[in-house]
C-alpha cells in the first residue's frame, strides 16, 4: 500500500467510517434522519410523539446519531431542536462512490 493510500486507510479513518456506517444501517435511525429531513428543523419532543417513540430509545439513537455528526442538535431554552447534518451525509455518499467505482 502507497503512503497515500495509507494515510486514507488508517485505523482511526477505518474506525470513524465503521461508525457511522453502522450509525446509517439500523432500522429506527434511518426512520429518524428521514423524519428529520422532511420537517428540516424540529423539536426532539415532537420527534418522539409523532414517531410513537419511546423517549428513552429516541434519545439513544439520537445521541449515536449525534456522535456520528449525521444530525445537529440546537437547545433553545428547554427545547433542543435537530437537524440533519447535509454535508456530512454528501461526504458519506461521495466516498462510498469512489470505493464503488474501484
């Protein structure tokens, strides 16, 4: 493997990329990033009320989303508001483009 190459294939890269891959795959965080993105900004209690949501299991898939930087959170006051992170998910979808077309 080039220098260059390696400098792209490293375990911390390896790791960030696995995360958020694994953040992207699973059922109710999709569900949530959809939702996210038809209501373009929204209130973390409307999330969970409107999708049937336990409290507890919306926050757990939303902080993962969170670390993973696939959505934003904004508090106003008592109320945090999400969104979804658009230039992080064009990057995703750029560089699984350039693995697929290898």
């Amino acid at each position: 493997m080039s220098g260059a190459a390696y400098k792209l294939v490293n375990n911390k890269n390896l790791d960030a990329a696995s995360s958020v891959m694994r953040a992207l795959t699973h059922p109710i965080r999709l569900r949530l990033i959809g939702f996210i993105d038809q209501n373009k900004r929204i209130n973390v209690n409307k999330i969970y009320k409107t999708l049937k949501m336990e409290q507890s299991v919306a926050s757990q898939h939303l902080r993962i989303l969170r670390e993973v930087k696939l959505v934003q959170a904004e508090r106003k006051g008592k109320f945090i508001f999400y969104t979804v992170n658009y230039k992080k998910l064009e990057g995703i979808v750029i560089a699984i483009n350039k693995f697929l077309s290898k």
